[in-house]
C-alpha cells in the first residue's frame, strides 16, 4: 500500500500515526481482529513510522489530533474510505462502527454520505 498523495508527496509521520490511530480505534469497536491488527502494522510500515499497537492502545484516541494531522479533505476523506474498508474485513460493519464512521465523517468535515464514499469502494479491499 502505497502512502501517497496529491501528486508525489508522502504522507508525514504524524499523519500516518493520526490515521492509524484512527483505524485502531475504529477496529476496536467491536473487538479487533488479528487481520485488522496486521493491516495497520502494514500501515504503519508503509509508511515507515515505527510505532507498535500496544502504544496505539494505551493512548486515548484524539479526533482533535486527527483534524490537525489531516489537514486536506483529501485525507480526510481517504481516512474515512480507509475506514471502510477496514471495517470490512471482518466480514460486516457494525452498527456501533457504522454510527462512529458517520460521527467522524461529520467532524472531518465530509459533506458526502457515507454511502455515496462506500460507492467509490465497491470491489476494493485492503491487502
């Protein structure tokens, strides 16, 4: 997975660690599974933040860290569909994790229904 954006430019190191966060939390929502916990390994790696979960676990998740780390609708809304499609994995979203995805979606400012950027991932997975 290649952590890119907007023409060439990486993602910084605390926008890889915001949206792993991010995921982190939202995975944890109905009990994370060890292929959720691999994915975000995988992220973190890719985008070479050295970090272990049990860090990611111990801290409270921040949406105000994540606001300021995010700071295009591009990555805003890349966190969301990321979200998704970690959500997924385990076969189902949750209502628990489908009320928190729209809560998010709404304090990143996203404008798009939660369906409509659920479209845009139809046929994608995280591998």
């Amino acid at each position: 997975m290649q952590m890119q954006r907007e023409g060439t430019s990486e993602l910084r190191p605390d926008q890889v660690r915001a949206m792993a966060h991010g995921l982190y939390y939202l995975a944890g929502i109905d009990g994370i599974t060890q292929r959720e916990k691999d994915l975000i390994k995988s992220f973190l790696a890719d985008g070479n933040v050295d970090l272990e979960l049990d860090k990611l676990a111990e801290l409270p998740f921040s949406l105000e860290e994540l606001l300021f780390s995010l700071d295009t609708m591009f990555l805003r809304k890349t966190f969301i569909k990321v979200s998704v499609l970690l959500a997924k994995v385990d076969g189902h979203i949750s209502a628990e994790e489908l009320a928190e995805l729209r809560r998010l979606a709404q304090a990143l400012e996203i404008d798009e229904p939660l369906e409509s950027l659920e479209l845009d991932l139809e046929g994608k997975t995280l591998e």
